[in-house]
C-alpha cells in the first residue's frame, strides 16, 4: 500500500488496501496521490454529482475507455447520476459536407461506444449533455457549500462564484474516480482559506461592461488566483436574478478561459461576498482597474487569425457557454428586429445557436421556437470548440460572442451588436 501524506479514514484505508477489488484500490490509490500532490489535508464526501469535462469520443482517450470498461465489468458506477459536457456532432442541426463528416468520423470515431460506456457508468441520461449543468433544465444543480468534483472550467467558475458551491478545477478523470469513490481531496476552493481573494477588481467604466470582454480582462490580468471585483454592482444589482445569472456564467467563462480563474467575488452581489465582504481580500492582494479604455485596449489586443481580415464571415456561433433559455428567446427577438430594420427576411450566414438538450426540448415547445427558426438561424446542443477540432471547419471564417472560443480556436470574437449586424448583413463593414 502507498504511504498517503493526508489522514484516510479506517473505511478509505481498506479501500487503498483492495478492501473492494482491484478496480477500487486503482481509483483509490491514484485519487490519494492527486491529493497529496496539492497538500490535501484529507478526503471529502461530495454532496452532489460530478461533472465531466471529457464528452468526446476520440480514440486518443483509449485508456480512458479502458479504465471504464474495467468499471463496466465489476458493476461499478459513480455514487450518483453525473452530467458530462456537450457533444460534438450534431448532423441534423449543423451542416456538415460529406468530406467534412469524414473527418468528424475520424476524429470523434468512438463517440457512441463512449456514449453507452458513459451511461453504464452512472450517466444521468442521454440529455445530459452541456457545459451548463446547472440550468433548471438540466438539473445538476448544487447547493451554496457542497462539495464537488466538477472538471468543466466554465461550469466551474460558476458553481463556485455564483452558488457558493466548492469545486477545484478538477483534472479530467480525476472528477471520474471522484465520483466513484463518492470522495475528493479537500485542498484549493475546498477550503476557505482557498476562496480569498489575491485581486481588486475596480470596475469603473462608463456603461454596463460586455461581460465577455470583463471576464477576459480578469483572466489574462489575476491567471488562476481569485480577483474580488468591485463596482460592478452599480451595473448589475445585489440580487442574482436570470438576468444577473446569465451575464455571471458569461464573464465567468471568460475568466476562466482567457485566464485560469475558478472563483470570483461581485461585490454585494455572489453570496460570500455578501457574507464576509471586504474580510474575503487578502492583506497583500494587489489591485486592477478596469475602465473603458482599458476594456478598448484588451479587445484591440485580440489577433485576427483569418487568412484574409476583410473577407465577410461564413459562419457565427453564439452560445459558448450554453445558451440559457431565457438568452435563447432575447436572441429570437433581438433577431427579428434586426432583420425587420434592414428590410430582410432570412439571415444572411449561417448562424447557430447552442444550448443543451433540456433547454432546447423546451424551447422547442415555444412560440419562439417557430420565430427563429424563421429568421434562417439554426438551434444545437453541441460544443462549438469541438466542432472547430476539425480542420476543415476551423478554416471557416467564423465570428462569436464568446471569448473562450475565441482564445481556443482562430474564431474571430465581436460583440452581439455587431454580431447581429454581421448576421444580418453577411459582412462586418
Ligand atoms: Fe461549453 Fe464547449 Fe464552450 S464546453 S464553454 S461550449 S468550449
């Protein structure tokens, strides 16, 4: 048996010592040593569901699908029904050319096999599919203070910053073996210690910031430590209503994609900051001021991957995080009435929407529904970065409202006003 740095319960030590199988001891032994790695003082039960990062069948996660089957095979699953993140391919709503599915075949070649080995392990069911786990629709939402083991680093963010949950940006597998043993090592954002904040964030433009472009300046600015923002209660509120909670998960993902952040505080707004305030910054924190020039430089910064800057767009993605509902039906309206201005009917470049499974069945059974579909645009439930895996797609000029597909792909980010004109339009100019 190993020697664990970190005090084991007499229950975990049987485990590490094959109490429950080969299979168990494996998983147990590996999460032990992830913990001690990072100092964990111990291991704690989760009090909800995983969250998984890996939703892609690619033969690359061979020895993922490994340690699955080797699950399959002794009957084990995770404590409880865990979401995953969005799938890649989604034929029916994205067009695709037959040399471009070609490539999907290749690249995502185990995607079904992956599937079933998903729900025979404890997968919540086949819809459970999105980046936004915590939507009602989906429903793997925690409670202000559970103990997660979560690995999407949108969904992260989120359910730290937002519901006051605690989960580390967990490794990829590791949320696995997390959810099997039902455990997780207690270090980083599980602790209190870990949620004070190393940054001041003053928010002190002129108008409500794109949530997008604020988020992308806390990344890059604090990396992976935890910036207190200040000011931006003057946009926003003090109460976290759908509104509040869609411009959060937003910026949220900006942070943690054009940074590594995994927990802010809003002032008077996120629910520890409300709690201990000020008493949550550390003494020698350092401080950032965000205003509008500010905001003009960072986005200036941003580099244009396409062979040719001038060319009209061919594609635009809007929903990197998922799509909320409530964002689905603004979009609709905002939609017709930028093609109702110009005179047009249909949208002039193909334009997705993505969402989970949940919210677009829902959707689907709204007025809405119909009305954007009207407007030309197209309703998904896939991963845009996945889809831009493919070279052939990625080749595409394509424009998005999301700087994390942005900062992970050669997607060219503008913000929704312009997005819409484009849309509209066919061209930026
Ligand atoms: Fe979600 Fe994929 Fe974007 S997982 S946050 S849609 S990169």
């Amino acid at each position: 048996m190993i020697k664990a740095k970190m005090k084991l319960t007499p229950e975990e030590i049987s485990i590490l010592q094959g109490g429950q199988g080969e299979t168990m001891r494996k998983t147990m032994e590996t999460l032990v040593r992830y913990g001690d790695a990072y100092d964990a003082e111990c291991l704690v039960p989760l009090d909800g569901p995983i969250h998984m990062v890996c939703s892609f069948g690619m033969p690359t996660l061979r020895p993922l699908f490994k340690i699955m089957k080797e699950y399959v095979a002794e009957g084990i699953k995770t404590k409880l029904p865990f979401t995953a993140d969005p799938r890649p391919i989604d034929y029916v709503n994205v067009e695709a050319t037959e040399k471009e599915k070609e490539i999907f075949h290749q690249i995502y070649a185990d995607q079904e096999k992956y599937e079933v080995l998903l729900k025979k392990i404890g997968l919540k069911d086949s819809n459970a599919f999105s980046c936004a786990c915590y939507f009602d629709e989906v429903g793997n939402i925690p409670k202000r203070g559970d103990m997660l083991a979560w690995a999407e680093s949108s969904a992260v963010v989120y359910a730290n910053s937002v519901i006051g949950a605690r989960t580390n940006r967990t490794s990829g597998v590791m949320e696995l073996f997390s959810g099997i043993l039902g455990k997780t090592p207690k270090f980083g954002f599980l602790t209190s210690e870990g949620r004070k904040a190393d940054w001041i964030i003053e928010v002190k433009t002129t108008s409500v910031p794109r949530p997008q472009v604020l988020g992308s300046a806390i990344g890059m600015k604090v990396l992976e430590q935890v910036p207190y923002i200040k000011g931006l209660d003057k946009f926003l509120g003090t109460e976290l209503t759908p509104d509040v909670k869609d411009y959060l998960k937003d910026m949220g993902a900006a942070t943690a994609s054009n940074g590594a952040v995994g927990l802010y505080h809003v002032e008077n707004l996120t629910p520890e900051a409300k709690d201990y305030g000020v008493s949550l910054i550390r003494p020698e924190a350092k401080t950032y001021v965000i205003d509008d020039a500010e905001l003009r430089r960072v986005v200036d910064s941003y580099p244009i991957m396409w062979k040719d800057i001038n060319a009209a767009p061919q594609l635009a993605f809007v929903g990197c995080p998922h799509n909320s509902f409530k964002q689905l039906c603004e979009w609709t309206e905002n939609l017709e009435r930028a093609l109702k201005n110009e005179g047009k009917e249909k949208v002039a470049i193909p334009t997705l929407f993505s969402t989970a499974p949940d919210v677009l069945e829902k959707f689907k059974k709204t007025e809405y529904y119909p009305r954007l579909m009207a407007t030309g645009a197209h309703l998904t439930y896939i991963c845009p970065l996945m889809y831009t895996a493919n070279p052939l797609c990625s080749a595409k000029r394509i424009i998005t409202n999301s700087n994390k597909l942005r900062t992970y792909s050669v997607s060219r980010y503008v913000d929704d006003a312009d997005l819409l004109k484009a849309v509209v339009k066919g061209g930026l100019k």
